[in-house]
C-alpha cells in the first residue's frame, strides 16, 4: 500500500515535455517555503494498492503523448517500498518510460537504494528558501541537482 497526494495528468513544469505527475504523500523534511506542505502528513494521502496505480497510470500513458512520469511528493523516498514496487510494475510494462523523481535527500544518502535502478532523473537535495533561483530549471533551489542515472549510478549533473 502507499499513500497519494495526488495525480496530475496534464503538467508541463515538472520536468521536459508533457508529463504525467504523481504526489506521494509523506515527507519529514518538512523544508520550510515548500510548495507542497500539504503532502507532508502520510495519513492525509489517500491509500491506495500499487496495482491500481500502476493500471491507472498505464491507461494515461497509453492513451497520451506523454514525455515520462515524475514522481514528487511529499518526498516519494519517504514511503520507498510502495515506490519500489510503483516503479517495477511501470518499468515492467513501459520500459523505456523517462522518469524523473524529485526527493529531499542527497544522493549521497540514497545512493545505494535499489529503487534508484529505475529512475532515470533524480532531482536531489531539500528546498531551500534563501537558495531560490527561478532561473535553474526543474529546480525550486540552488543546491538542488539533477542527476542522469543509468542503473542507479550518477553519469550526467546538470
């Protein structure tokens, strides 16, 4: 089981291209000037069966021009295992689904993660209000990062 915030079908912020969005609820970063203070509280999300998403998000990508999926929150590394399983089931189906996940950890923290294996962009780091720089896209701050991974390993920052 995991717990959703909730699912934008039609966003163009987070991340290239049209995407489809998904907020995980649950975060204990709790970055003060978050934009999404509302998804911090795990037990205000919605609980759902992974299967469901996974059907759900299958039917979206089959029936639109979607770029990929991001993955956002709350801090979809708060509840990793139901991501984990998110993501083999949409890695199983759409193999070559471009997916990006936003999370308030540094890779350096995570790195050794095995969902890590299934993403292909991680925007890394906590939200940091003084660090705010409308101009780095992707990003709500300075200090974060987008990271390029194959297999889980960092071979591209931008």
């Amino acid at each position: 089981m995991g717990s959703l915030d909730q699912a934008v079908v039609e966003s163009t912020v987070d991340g290239p291209g049209f995407r489809l969005a998904l907020f995980l609820a649950g975060c204990g970063h709790h970055c003060p000037g978050c934009h999404n203070p509302q998804s911090w509280d795990i037990a205000k999300g919605v609980r759902y069966p992974v299967v469901q998403v996974v059907d759900a998000l299958s039917n979206w990508l089959q029936a639109g021009p979607y770029a990929g999926l991001t993955l956002s929150g709350g801090d979809p590394l708060f509840q990793a295992a139901a991501t984990l399983e998110l993501l083999e089931g949409l890695r199983s189906r759409h193999p070559d689904l471009n997916i990006w996940c936003y999370t308030g950890y540094r890779y350096e923290q995570v790195h050794e993660w095995p969902l890590l294996r299934f993403i292909d962009v991680l925007v890394d780091g906590p939200y940091v209000a003084s660090l705010r720089r409308p101009s780095k896209p992707f990003r709500g701050s300075a200090n974060q990062r987008l990271l390029y991974l194959e297999q889980g390993e960092v071979v591209r920052e931008a």
